[in-house]
C-alpha cells in the first residue's frame, strides 16, 4: 500500500538552496526506496534525487519549499521518518 506524506520547509541558508545542501538531499534520496519531490507551492515540483534538477529550483532565503515523499513502507522504511531526515537539512 502506497503512502504519501508532505511538509514545508523555508530556506534558512543565506547563500539559499545551493550544491552542498542539494547533493545531501539527492543523496538521502537516493538511498531510500521512495519517489520524493521538491518544489514551490503551487508550483510543479522536480525530483529529489537530482542534485542538478534541485539547483534549478533557485530557491533563495526565506522561501519556501514543499517535499513530498511517496511509495510503500518495505523492509521496514518509513516515508515519515526520511520525510524527518530530509527537513532537516533546511
């Protein structure tokens, strides 16, 4: 059974969303066995495991962002504790 859950974080780097944070976030991404988005709200988000597609964002200081985290719990992965992970890097 697929579950999704979501959050939103603000950009709390004064240079903004930029490579060091962004290969991190692809990383963890990587690693895990969930489908994981990142965007602006109401905008179209871009996959979180492209350390390339992530800097296109741009994302500056103060803004926000919203990560989505999907896929089915297997092997005892939880998509709410990488969802943890990942905010955590803002």
């Amino acid at each position: 059974m697929a579950s999704q859950c979501s959050a939103t974080v603000t950009i709390r780097q004064a240079d903004g969303w930029h490579a060091r944070p962004a290969t991190e976030f692809a990383q963890l991404v990587g690693e895990s066995h969930f489908e994981v988005t990142i965007g602006r709200p109401g905008q179209s988000a871009t996959r979180g495991d492209s350390v390339l597609s992530l800097l296109t964002l741009g994302a500056r200081f103060g803004e926000e962002l919203v990560i989505t985290v999907t896929g089915s719990a297997e092997q005892g992965a939880d998509p709410e504790k990488l969802l943890e992970k990942l905010t955590q890097l803002f």
